[in-house]
C-alpha cells in the first residue's frame, strides 16, 4: 500500500510540474481563461505555473511533502476560478477539444486534485523518521 501511494505522489508531482512548466512554456491559453475581475492575468499565470512546479517537487521531499501538499490544496482552490469562467464564457483552449460541456465536467476535477493532494498532507511516519529535520531534532549534535 505505502509503495502504491508513493508511486501517485510521484505522479501528482511530475503532472502538476509539468503543467507548471506549460504556464511558462505557452501562457496564452492559461491567461485566455483568467476571470476578467483579477489584475495581471498574465503575472497571476507566472506565479501560478511557479507555485505548481515547486509543489511538485516539494511532494518529493520528505520535510517539506506535507507543506507542499498543504500548498497545492491552496493553488487548487486559487485556480477553481479561472476553471469556473472557462465553463460559464465556454472559452475554447487550442488544443483541446471544444465542447462546453466538457468544461463543465472538468470543475469537479478539482475536488479530485484536492483530495488527492490531502492524502500527502497526513504524516507519514516511515518518511519522518528518513528525515533530516526529524532525525536532528530527535539527536540534536
């Protein structure tokens, strides 16, 4: 069971960095779907696609996994709006096929990418106790 939740926290943290690459790579489709009420669509992408990249590596590393997933919960719920004006404007992504319905279906993604994150926010004793940080604070030198 530990080596199958470990297998998708690798997956979760190489798909969410690589979309956070993609915020970098080609921005226009992420700005394209930005609420038209937030300043700096633009800006708001860059920090977005940042904070993507280093939850996903932070995933990966046992002090900081339960913080990164913590993290990721908050973007999640941070990007939930542009995801709503995507579905209400019906805003097609090049690429992607266009039918409103599908960006209706995407919204409770999610609450899938949440509860996904969530698992990882739970201590893992095996992963504290191959810490560093745990181990200097149990023999502290």
């Amino acid at each position: 069971m530990k080596t199958q939740k470990e297998i998708w926290r690798v997956i979760l943290a190489v798909a969410i960095s690589v979309v956070g690459v993609l915020h970098f790579a080609v921005p226009a489709p992420f700005i394209k779907i930005m609420p038209p009420q937030l300043p700096y669509p633009e800006a708001l992408v860059y920090i977005s696609g940042f904070f993507e990249i280093l939850g996903g590596i932070g995933l990966l590393v046992p002090p900081v996994s339960r913080a990164a997933a913590w993290g990721l919960i908050a973007l999640f719920i941070a990007v939930f709006p542009a995801n709503i004006n995507q579905a209400i404007n019906s805003i097609p992504i090049e690429g992607i096929p266009h039918h409103p319905l599908l960006y209706w279906f995407r919204l409770p993604f999610q609450a899938v990418l949440i509860a996904w994150a969530w698992v990882y926010t739970k201590p893992d004793e095996r992963m504290e106790a191959n810490s560093v940080v745990s181990e200097r604070v149990q023999n502290p030198q």
